[in-house]
C-alpha cells in the first residue's frame, strides 16, 4: 500500500515537470491566439524547425551565436508568415485561417528537415544533466532547469500583455480584428509582433526539449501533447496553459504508471485527451477559456 | 457556345429539380461514366490500374466522406484516417473470420464506422471550432491504440492483418481490372447518393448550419440530429472507403497506413479540390494522387537530362519537397482560390458558354 502511494507521489512529480515543459509549448499557442484570434497548428513545427537549427548551428558556432542565428530566423519567418499567409486571409473565418497554418506546418517541416537534413541530433545546452534525490525522489536537474524558465517566462508574458502599451493593442486585436483596425492598431504589425514571440517561444521549448530527447521528427509532435494541454486549461489563457499542463503531466504519468500495465500500456498517447474531452463535456471552455456569446 | 444553356425548357417542377438539368451536363456525365467503366479498365496499364486509378478512387470516397462532413455541413475532423482504420479491420474481421460475403462487409464495415463516429461527433453539440478540430484528433488517437492494443481486432503487436482471397458469388476477384471495377461501382453509386442527399431536406440542414449555426437552431433545425448525422453519414463513407484500402487497394489492413498524416492529407484533398462540392472531392483526390508521382518524375528528369543534381535531390529532400509543396499549396488555394479546383471547373464553363465572343 505504501509503496503504491510512493510510487504514485513520484509519478506525479515527474509528471508535473513533464508537465511545465507541455505548458512551454502550449503557451505559443496561446500567445499567438489570444493576440490575433490564429489557432496555430504550425507551433510544433516551429519548436522543431528552432531545435533542429540549433543543434545543427552548435556543432559549429558557439551556443550563444546560435541563439542569436536563431532569434534572427524565428523573427524573419514571422514576418514572412504575415505576409506570404495572414495578408491574404484578414476578416476570413478562423477555420480557413487555422487550415492554413496546418499548410505552413507540412511546409516549415520539410523546410526544417530539407535545409538541417532528416538525421537525429543530439543538443547540449551546456547544462549537466544530473539527477537529484530530494527525499527519496529523484528528479533530473534539466527538468528543474524547464521548470524554471517556464515560471520566468510566464511571468514576463503576463506583465506584457497586462501592462504594455503593446500588449493591450495585441488582446483586442485578438477580440475583433475590424475593431482593432478602426480604432488605429496596426493589424498586420501586431500579427508580426505576435508571431515573432511564439518563435521566441519555440526556440526556449525547442533547446529544452532538444536537450531532453534529442532532435527529430518526432519533436513536431509535441504539438499534439500540447492541444490537450491547451482545451483543458482554455485556448485564449496563459495560467490555463500552465496549469492545464501540470494537470495533464501528472495525469498521464500516473495513468501509464498505474492503469497502462493492466491493459498493455501505451495510453499516455491518448489520456490527456481522454481527460480533456470529459472536461470539455462539463466546461466547453476549458478550465480557464473566455466563455463566446454568439449572437445571431 | 459550347457550354450551352439556353434551349432547355422546363415545363414541370420535376426536372427543374433534376440532379443534372442540362442536357450538356448529362452527356457529359455520361461520356465520364462510359469512360470509367468501358475505355479505362481496358487500355490503362496494369501499373495505371493498381497505383493510379485504384487509390484515386479510394481516396475520392474518403475524401467525399470528410467534404461531406466539413465542407456541407461546416464540423472540422481530423480523425478521418481514425474512422477509415476502423472500416479496413472491420472489413476484414467480418470477411476473414465471419465470411460475411464481400459487399455486406463494406457496407457493415461502414454501419460500424458510422456508430464510431457519431459517438465521437456527440461533443459537436457543445464545443465548436478549435475545441472541436481538437476532440476529433482524439478519436484518431483512440482508435489508433484500441486497434493496436485489442488482439481479438488486429491480432497482435504488427497489426497488420491480410484480407483473404476477394471471391462474390464464386467469382474470384483477383486481377486489378476486376478490383477497379469493384471500387468504381461503389464509389459512383456513392457519390450519386451524396449529390442527391444534399438537394435534400438533410442537405440543406446542414449547409444552414456550416452558414450560422446559432441561426438554423432559432428556424427549428435540430442540432443533435443534423450535426450527429453529419458525422454519421461521413465515417460512413471513412469506413467503406477504409474496407476498399483493404480489399482493393493494399490488400492488408495496417494501422501504419491510416496515422494522423493521412487525416491531414484526406482534409488537404477537400481544400484543394473544393470545400462543399461533390465534384471537388474528385478533383481533389486525383491531384493529391498525381502530386507525389508529378514531383519524382520532373525532379529526376531535371536531374538526368539537364544537370546531375542526385547529390542536391537526396531522398530525404525528396520527401521534404512533397511535403513543402503540399504545404504550399493549401495556403495557396486557401488564399487565392478558396472554392479549389472545383471553382477552377466553373471558370472554364463560363469561358466556354461565350466562346468565341469576348461578352
């Protein structure tokens, strides 16, 4: 009995650090729809594009070059998106622009995999990674590391969409693009600032995760972790993205600990979805999602 | 001039509304289906049949099916390859095991489907848009593990299970002619069943719905029924088109062949070819079908007869480019042309009904 208590306390542990680093990923969903209404599908595939040229730029370049290579990159491919994408698609409904960004994710990974080359790459950010018993349960420092950065990054996120100048013109671009317009927002401006911090993001969620498993293919997949994530906690809130995330970490890890040998493991694949469509039979919102009243 | 309008004289309500009311448009279904049926089977290669003709028509069925769902009736899936797996092991279940002759098992491997994916349309009623485009990638996910993980349907850890050999009545089904014809069959009676439902009481339902659904449920339309039936009759389709994979088009049902890509691939057919159009499901899948075989052949001519680019054109950036270029092409339709291919079509019938008159 202790043991299985014991074994569930370390589960969850691991899990609500596995957790944080979905909520990194999710939050660029989040950036980019609470700041102009655009349901990213591309995000995992901008975290892998930002992993993979990092690893491939470190094995020349020094780490910090690279990052800068990098931001320079995510913040040209943002102003790109506005352009070659967004331009065309303004006061269109959000399923054709959502379809679209389905198009720039084929599109980013085979730009990814094309100019960095299809292999695995191994990331080293310079951080050992050490494992640490703290009272019986062992936790990696890397994941410590992700815990950290993603509290930091939340918090700068929060300040700058609350108190900013900037950030309030990105929140009601996001509630009424004609509305925006008219009362003397740059639309497109806010799209390229909104796209260019969910690269920013990708890039902290790529070197994180890269250094954890490696860089491939199945990185882009994290995308598919994070929606979950994400209607869980609500798509257009950023505590939501974070608590969401640590839910649905502890959640998986303990489901695959403790149902997956009964019925031949391998549900972590499909729990946190599991989880979030029951929430979603309760709250169509998410925990923390803007209820829409529509009106005809 | 060629296109001709004019001339047709309706008298009575009954071909007013008829599916094709031009005399031009009947000819020119007609010819299509004298083609299909008489010219293709006999004159296409066996190479043409099996990788050409064969997918195309199975992808124009699973791609009716989503275009149905999304494009007519406005709910997003991305579980559609999820709903064809569930029709390729139901089809083989009951064919291997059960010996539930040929046609009954496409159709209950499509009933099943059916069941599966209304359950999973149920949380249409309440959440929309991303939330839902979300809870479908759920049912991919789902039935990707209960198939792989449930021995009784897929057998075991590979899950891959081959079809027994094709026979009806004690005619065998073994040469790709007689697959074609099979597929062909089904896939007309099916896509004429499709274009009349939708000049139908249920049809319009559901295009009131994709158009403001909060406004067809204040004209009495009722939600439930109209948004679970769309998402019934749409894996229907999922699921035979999943039984033809089977039993036409690999022989062998593999859960490897219905992951979450193809859903993406099934719903770039209906953007590409056309969202809310019967004809555009067609156009759709046959560009999807020509795509990959396009790419590969003007890259390695390129490569043969002007430079020797093997070392630029590796393998790997051969698969890379079909995917940017598939990528491309989505946002480009959905920028440029968001009537797809389909819109294309109409275009020429305009150019063609003044020719040669500039107005």
């Amino acid at each position: 009995m202790w043991d299985t208590a014991f074994f569930a306390l370390e589960l969850t542990i691991s899990g609500l650090l596995v957790g944080l680093m979905y909520s990194l990923v999710a939050l660029g969903f989040v950036l980019i729809y609470k700041a102009s209404g655009v349901f990213n599908f591309a995000q995992g595939d901008m975290t892998f594009l930002a992993a993979l040229g990092l690893a491939a730029l470190s094995v020349k370049l020094p780490l910090w070059v690279g990052v800068i290579i990098i931001i320079g990159v995510m913040v040209a491919l943002a102003m790109a998106i506005e352009r070659i994408v967004l331009k065309p698609l303004v006061a269109r409904p959000p399923l054709v622009l959502f379809m679209a960004t389905i198009g720039i994710a084929f599109f980013l990974q085979g730009l990814a995999q094309g100019v960095w080359g299809t292999q695995p790459r191994g990331l080293n950010l310079g951080v050992a990674d050490e494992t640490y018993e703290i009272a019986g349960i062992f936790v990696s420092s890397l994941d410590i590391l992700g815990a950290i950065v993603a509290g930091v990054l939340v918090v700068v996120l929060v300040w700058f969409f609350q108190k900013t100048k900037t950030g309030r013109a990105l929140r009601a671009v996001s509630d009424d693009h004609e509305a925006a317009l008219s009362v003397g927002i740059p639309l497109r401006k806010a799209w390229g600032i909104t796209w260019a911090i969910a690269g920013i993001v990708a890039i902290v969620a790529g070197a994180l995760w890269g250094t954890r498993v490696g860089v491939q293919a199945s990185l882009a997949l994290l995308a598919l972790k994070a929606l979950p994530v994400l209607i869980l906690g609500g798509i257009d809130s950023i505590p939501g993205a974070i608590i969401g995330g640590l839910i649905i970490g502890a959640t998986e890890n303990l489901a695959e600990g403790l149902l997956g040998p009964m019925v031949g493991g391998g549900i972590k694949n499909f729990f946190p979805y599991l989880l979030a469509l029951i929430v979603l039979g309760v709250r169509p919102y998410g925990l923390f999602g803007r209820e829409i009243i529509e009106r005809v | 001039m060629f296109y001709r309008e004019t001339g047709v004289f309706k008298t009575t309500y009954a071909t007013d509304m008829e599916l094709f009311p031009l005399p031009l448009d009947k000819i020119g279904f007609a010819v299509c289906i004298l083609f299909a049926f008489l010219i293709v089977p006999f004159f296409a290669s066996h190479y043409l049949l099996v990788s050409i003709f064969i997918p195309f028509l199975v992808f124009s069925l699973a791609a009716l099916g989503l275009n149905i769902l999304t494009g007519y009736a406005g709910q997003l899936s991305l579980g559609h390859a999820g709903f064809m797996a569930v029709g390729a092991y139901a089809t083989v279940v009951m064919y291997n095991r059960y010996d539930v002759p040929l046609p009954l098992a496409l159709l209950g491997a499509g009933a099943i489907t059916a069941v599966v994916g209304s359950t999973f349309g149920l949380p249409s009623l309440r959440i929309k848009g991303f939330y839902l485009a979300v809870s479908t990638l759920a049912a991919q996910l789902i039935i990707e593990w209960v198939i792989t993980h449930v021995k009784w349907i897929s057998g075991g850890v590979y899950s891959t299970v081959d079809i027994r050999a094709l026979e009806f009545m004690g005619w065998k089904i073994d040469t790709a002619p007689e697959k074609y014809y099979v597929a062909l069959v089904i896939v007309v009676v099916m896509a004429l069943f499709a274009k009349n439902l939708m000049r139908s009481r249920i049809g319009r339902a559901w295009m009131s719905i994709r158009d403001m659904d909060v406004a067809s449920e204040i004209i009495g339309i009722s939600q439930f029924k109209y948004k679970v039936l769309a998402f019934a009759v749409s894996s229907f389709y999922a699921g035979v088109a999943g039984g033809l994979v089977v039993a036409v088009y690999y022989g062998s049902a593999n859960i490897e062949e219905f992951h979450l890509m193809l859903s993406f691939e099934i719903l770039g057919m209906v953007i590409i070819g056309g969202m809310g159009s019967i004809l555009g499901s067609f156009l759709g899948a046959a560009f999807m079908t020509l795509l990959p075989i396009f790419i590969d052949l003007s890259i390695s001519s390129i490569s043969h007869n002007i430079v020797d680019l093997s070392k630029v054109f590796t393998p790997d950036l051969m698969a890379n480019a079909k995917n940017m270029i598939f990528g491309a092409l989505i946002i480009f339709f959905l920028a440029v042309e968001p009537l797809g291919l389909a819109r294309l079509w109409n275009t020429i019938k305009d150019y063609l009904r003044l020719w040669p008159f500039p107005y």
